[in-house]
C-alpha cells in the first residue's frame, strides 16, 4: 500500500494520491481487502481503456496491402 501511495503522488493518480498512509495499529484485513478492491477496480478501468485506445487507433488492411508494404519496406 505504501508503494502505490508514494507512486500515485509522484504522477498524481488519483484517487490514490490524495489518499494517506495508515498507521499500523489502525491498519486491518478488512482495510487491506477494502484498498486491494478499489485498486484492482481502477487498474481494470485502466486496463480496459487503454485496450479500447489501441484499437481506436488502429485499421484493418488486407493481405495484399500487408504484402506491398513489406515489399516497399525490404525493397529499400
């Protein structure tokens, strides 16, 4: 947890740079599961955002255009 912390405010991610280290003796399971949770819930909306980016960004060609633009590449 301290890991992600220092790293959220370092690039300024939120929710977790706002967020403060707890103190051990406050610290529990039910905490740990709670902040295991909302991290695996923003890494997944990460995950799937820039997967959906990637494929915006990209085009289909065909096998024959695949084919010329290798030839233009290694014809060079």
């Amino acid at each position: 947890m301290n890991v992600v912390i220092a790293a959220a405010k370092k690039y300024e991610i939120e929710p977790f740079a706002t967020l403060s280290v707890p103190r051990l003796k406050n610290f529990g399971s039910d905490e740990h599961r709670q902040f295991k949770a909302d991290l695996d819930h923003y890494l997944t909306q990460l995950l799937l955002d820039n997967s959906s980016r990637s494929k915006r960004d990209s085009v289909l060609i065909s096998s024959e255009l695949k084919d010329s633009i290798t030839y233009f590449i290694y014809a060079s």
